[in-house]
C-alpha cells in the first residue's frame, strides 16, 4: 500500500510488473539522454535496441506496448527519428497493419467452426500418436491461410474447456453446478492421476498444435506478419511466396512431422500420454450433450463459415484483393450473415489483434531509429562482403539467434529493409536479394519456435488461462520445443545451403 505521492506513482507505473523491473526502465529513459551527449547518436542507438529487445525478452514481466513505447516516444524527442521518418515506416507496412487489424478480427467469427473441427478430431481418433499428427497438420494447414493466433486460441478454448469438464466429476460436482477448475482441493483421490495423465496428454497435443502454427505458418504470405512484409518487400504473390519458400518450408514441415511422431513413438520431452479411459468416457458425454442442443440456426450458422472459409482460401489463392480488405471482407460476410450486429459484439474480435497492431507500430519507430542513424548498415556490409555461397546460411542463422531471445517480426522487418536497400544501392541483384529474403523469413519463423519470446503463438500460449491449470511453465515449454528447434532449425539451415 502506498504511503507516499512517489510510491504510489511507483506502483501506478507499469503496473503489476516487479520493481527491479520498472526501475531498469526508469534507469534506461534516465541513462538514453546522458549517452547521446557523450558517446552520440549510433552507440546511443545499438544501446537502444539491446533496451528494446530487454522488453521482447521480458514480456512476460510486462508487455512491451508500454516499456518499448517509453523508449520509442524518448528517442523521438531525442531527435534519434523525426515523427516524419515513424510516419513513414507505418505507411510503408500498412498492408501488414491491416493484415493484423482485419485478418485476425475475421477469423475470431470463425471460431465456432474451428471448435467443432478440432472437438471432433480430438474424440474421434483413439490413437495418441494419429492424434498428434492430426493436430499438427490442421494447425499447419490453418495457420497457412488464418492466423497463428487465432488457430492457437481455438486450441486454448478446446483445452480449456474439456479440461473443465472432466475436473468437475474428478471433484464429485454435478455436471451443470458452479465450480472453480483451477484447484484441485475438491479432487477426488482416485481421480488424482488420472487428471494428472489428463493434464500431460493435453500439454503434448497443444504443444504439437503450437508448433504446427510454426510448420504452416512460415509457408504462406499471412501465415505470420513479417510474411507479408516481406512479400511486399519482394512484390511476391500469395502463390509466388509459397512456390519461393517451398524449397526450404516443404522439407521442415515433413521433418517436423515426423518429429511430432517420433516424439509420441519414444514418449521422451515430457510427450507420449495417452487420454485416460475414464476420461475420454466424460468428454464424449459431454460432446453428445452439447450436440443435441444444437438448434438449425447454429447448424446454419456452421455452414456459412465453412462457406467464408472457403471463399478466403480462393480469395487468398488468386490475390483478388490486399490481405487485409480480404480479412474486412471476411467480417462483413460473417457477421452479416449469422446476425452479428451490434458494436459490442464486433468489438469483441479486435480484442486480441489490436494490442500487438499498437506494438508492431511501436517496432516501426525503433525500425526508424535504425534507418535513420544506419545502425545496421556495417554489419550488413560485412555479411555481404562474405562469399555469396554462404550469406543465405549466415541470415538464416542471425535471424534465427536474434528471434529466439527477442520478437520475430521485429528481427524480420530490420533485416528485409537492409537487404532492400542493399538491393535498391545495386550491391546485390535480384536473385540473391531473393535468396536472403527466404532465408530471413525462414531463419525468424523456424528457429524461433525454441522460446515463447520468438512466437507469438507460444507467448500466447503461455500466458493463457489454460497454462496454469495443465501445469506448462516458461521452462517446460522450452523443454518441450528442444527437439523441435533442433529439428526445424538443422533442417532450415540445410535447405536453405543447399536446396534453394
């Protein structure tokens, strides 16, 4: 409790963050001006992306819109960036904006048909290990043409909600009584390891789902927004971006699903559970229960977004539109159709894309402080100065070290600016700008699936309702991702030495 104006304007700042942590940042907008004076603009300005990428790393501390933006908004008064040059970068990236804006927004009123596809998937296979590969697969396919987000929250309400189920009659609780499903002083003791096998087969099956979002979203131009950046950048195609990137994305993608088999096969990194009998038995009542009150307008309502669903993979196939009026489109649609109408209901589908919208123009300003002092201009030059042969294997690996402890979409849109202008200068041709720009989508999509900082998808994850209640932390997350870093990013970095 506050005693004092100073303390509680401390605890007002950054809100529910630990101390040590607001004061980094406080020392950081203090130490920013005293810099500049004495060792000037380019130092100033590499120590302000080491303090951007502490709030990358750190996010789960407290989300970086707000430590980021302070530093943002600092070095524009600093004179590091003009508000011009930020305006630039924005309007430069407002396909990605949109994509982001619209997309994500369109797919949310899709959920219900997402829901019901994975519900019927999770109860209708028996087998653990066809179960996995099934998750995987659909995550891929979806994240290709939807949004990893958006995929990994339907994951989380199935999770979720199956979880709720089943943690009910373990606690002896009527099926329609209140109930909290986040302890488990109410479990009864015979039911104790079987939810505790529960919570182990749902944590396999969301990590295989997570990292399926990884698989198929490198593959197209809306999978992740820094596909679209780059695409821009290059002037590719739906279609042209996924025949560029399928040299090295189609051999991952069958790497990776094997991994998930072999996982399942060996039962090592915390996989391998299979869904207890007694439980299975409760959630397939449950399912047959919530079917039955199924009424026409919630058939009807399916059959329109698996007719909109379609519709948007034809849209997305033949470019018919920018991505993100394709997105706008997809919401009039919906909700046009399935009785959506009023403000508050809309509202609710930019809930989820509006914040990290806000953070991706945050990363802009910092990209415009990288612009306009040429802060990465050196070391672009040193890599391109190296043999052609290996620069493609070098981005690849930059990209994928620097996504792994900081935000993939920041890394990308830094390095598919250097090589454009490299390319814009005449220092490279079209070709290699080609090959690098495969390579830097690659290397920050791949390799970043080793930590939740790198995925989005992963954070989102992780700092989920359902996270806590199936017991995956930072750590076993890591854990669990090991054997899949490895395997998408050894096979990346092969594809792209060798293959492209």
């Amino acid at each position: 409790m506050a005693h004092t104006m100073p303390q509680a304007f401390m605890q007002n700042f950054l809100g529910q963050s630990p101390s040590w942590y607001k004061t980094t940042i406080i020392a950081f907008l203090i130490v920013n001006p005293f810099l500049l004076y004495a060792v000037g603009p380019f130092v100033t300005g590499w120590v302000l992306i080491l303090e951007f990428i502490f709030t990358l790393a750190l996010a789960l501390k407290c989300y970086p819109l707000q430590p980021g933006g302070l530093l943002a908004i600092e070095a524009v008064i600093l004179g590091m960036a003009s508000p011009a040059a930020v305006y630039a970068e924005v309007a430069a990236n407002l396909q990605v904006i949109l994509l982001l804006v619209f997309m994500v927004a369109g797919i949310y009123f899709m959920q219900k048909l997402l829901l019901f596809m994975f519900t019927k998937i999770l109860l209708g296979v028996r087998s653990k290990k066809i179960l996995a590969l099934l998750f995987s697969i659909t995550a891929a396919v979806l994240s290709a043409f939807l949004d990893a987000l958006t995929v990994t929250a339907v994951l989380i309400t199935v999770g979720v909600g199956f979880y709720a189920v089943y943690h009910k009659v373990a606690s002896g609780k009527p099926a329609h009584s209140n109930h909290d499903h986040s302890h488990d002083d109410s479990v009864i003791e015979y039911h104790r390891s079987d939810l505790e096998q529960f919570r182990s087969f749902l944590r396999s099956l969301l990590m295989h789902g997570a990292v399926g979002t990884a698989l198929g979203g490198v593959c197209t131009l809306v999978g992740e927004p820094q596909n679209l950046l780059i695409a821009q950048r290059a002037g590719w195609s739906f279609v042209e971006f996924f025949l560029v990137m399928a040299p090295v994305t189609m051999p991952v993608l069958v790497a990776g699903l094997l991994c998930c088999l072999l996982l399942e096969i060996t039962g090592k990194f915390g996989y391998g559970a299979e869904l207890p009998s007694s439980v299975r038995s409760v959630l397939e009542d449950f399912a047959r229960e919530e079917e039955s009150k199924r009424t026409k307008r919630d058939t009807a309502s399916l059959i329109i977004q698996a007719v909109v669903a379609v519709f948007l993979v034809l849209a997305l196939a033949f470019h018919v539109a920018e991505v993100g009026i394709i997105g706008l489109t997809i919401i009039v649609l919906l909700t046009a159709f399935n009785g959506i109408t009023e403000e508050h209901q809309i509202g609710h589908a930019f809930e989820e894309s509006l914040p990290f919208t806000a953070l991706l123009v945050v990363f802009f300003a910092i990209v415009a402080v990288i612009h306009t002092q040429h802060l990465f201009t050196p070391i672009i030059n040193h890599v391109l100065a190296m043999d052609a042969a290996i620069r493609p294997s070098m981005f690849f690996l930059a990209n994928g070290v620097l996504s792994m402890i900081s935000d993939n979409v920041f890394v990308a849109t830094v390095y598919i600016n250097e090589i454009k202008a490299a390319l814009d200068a005449g220092t490279i041709n079209r070709e290699e700008f080609e090959l690098l720009a495969v390579a830097i989508n690659t290397g920050t999509n791949l390799p970043s699936v080793a930590t939740p900082n790198g995925q989005a998808a992963f954070l989102f994850l992780l700092t989920s309702a359902l996270a806590p209640l199936i017991r995956l932390s930072y750590g076993r997350m890591v854990w669990m991702a090991l054997p899949y870093t490895f395997v998408l990013g050894g096979v990346g970095l092969y594809a792209v030495t060798y293959l492209l």
